[in-house]
C-alpha cells in the first residue's frame, strides 16, 4: 500500500486527542514529501545529522521531533529548528538544550525520557530519579527549556500484559509529575508511547503521541 494508504488507515485508528509522529529516520526525502502531501506535519528522526540534513531541504512547516539517543555535543545542531526533543534522559542534556536555546534566542519544548522497559540497552531515568531532578532547585534556573510531559518505550515482547502494565506505570507517573511538580503549566500534557507494534495498547493506557514508522513508510534504508 503506498504511504498516503498507510497513514490514513492509521490516522483513522487514533482518537482525537492523540498526536501521530510519523517516524522518518533512515528514510529519504521522497518518502518524507510523499506523507507530508498526504496531509502528515510531525516528523520524528533519530540521528543529529541525518535530521539537520532533511530539514535544510524539505519543507519548513514540517514539525521536527527528536525521538532518538542525544548527545550533548549534537544539540547544536538541531537547536535552531527542533519542535520538541522526547529523548531527555539526563540533568546534563538538559542543561546543555536550555544553553543552545539560550544562544537561538528559544525556549525549547522537550520530554523526560522514563526507563520503563526490561531492557539495559534503552535510556532514560528510573522514577526516583526523575523525582530527584524535578525538585532540584537548578532546575527551575533553566528558563529556555519547557517540560511538556514524558517518553518511554516499553519491552520488545510479545506479552501484551507485560507491555500494558509498563505504559500503565509510565502514566500513573505521569500524573504524579504533572500533581507534584506541574499543577499549574498548561503545557505539561504530552505522554509519548507507543509505536508500530503497540500503539493501540499504549493509547488505551494514556498515551497522547505515538510514534509510528514502519507501519507508514514499509521497510527503512540504512
């Protein structure tokens, strides 16, 4: 099916008040334009570079999301443009977004990334930790980046329950955070979860953004 196929047998899948982030890392311009056409705006990258090479080249009303690993010495490089990074997984990577927003005159929409899954290769701050850094006082110095809510990627498995009940702890977190720390910021509502193969479990749980790739542009090149 061709890409504008896919993306509206998805689109007609999510509620209203979920966002579709329609992943494009490892894919080129031509799949890109193809779904921007067919009406798609967000699009999630996962590498620096690959991602600052697109946006030079495509079209500027594209939405640009990071969704990948970050490194500090890369946020440079998507500062100017980037509409909201999901991966933050460190004080030290916040710090460093808020002094790049700082030097483009920004303030910088980003997400909390939440270690939710069963497995040490993926990122992100235990709960504990994320507690932690809210409710450090150096947090609130940092005035060029806004918190709009959180990330996280369950376990690659095929046990539903297992998935469900990790998206369903991601949310009850969320709403602690949002409780605790973000009663009164209108724009801490984003909940980021869920992708191709577990999308529809993650909205049930709460998700308000998935992340979608394969399902929309077929197999990647690498």
């Amino acid at each position: 099916m061709s890409i504008k196929t896919n993306l509206q047998l998805i689109n007609n899948t999510l509620p209203e008040h979920v966002k579709l982030v329609a992943v494009s890392k490892f894919h080129n311009e031509t799949a890109i334009c193809e779904a921007y056409d067919a009406g798609q705006r967000i699009f999630g990258e996962s590498k620096a570079q690959e991602l600052q090479q697109k946006a030079a080249v495509l079209p500027t009303a594209i939405e640009w999301h990071f969704i990948g690993h970050l490194q500090t010495n890369k946020v440079k490089t998507i500062a100017p443009f980037i509409s909201l990074i999901h991966s933050i997984d460190s004080y030290k990577l916040l710090e460093e977004v808020n002094r790049q927003a700082v030097k483009n005159s920004r303030i910088i929409p980003c997400l909390l990334q939440i270690h939710i899954a069963e497995e040490e290769t993926k990122f992100g701050f235990d709960f504990e930790e994320c507690r932690k850094m809210l409710a450090s006082p150096e947090v609130s110095l940092l005035k060029n980046i806004s918190i709009y809510g959180l990330m996280g990627m369950a376990t690659n498995t095929g046990d539903e329950l297992q998935i469900r009940e990790e998206f369903r702890r991601l949310h009850h977190f969320f709403m602690e955070i949002k409780n605790d720390f973000f009663s009164t910021v209108e724009t801490f509502r984003e909940l980021s979860m869920g992708m191709s193969d577990d999308y529809p479990l993650a909205i049930a749980e709460g998700s308000t953004m998935v992340r979608i790739g394969s399902r929309i542009f077929g197999a990647r090149y690498e």
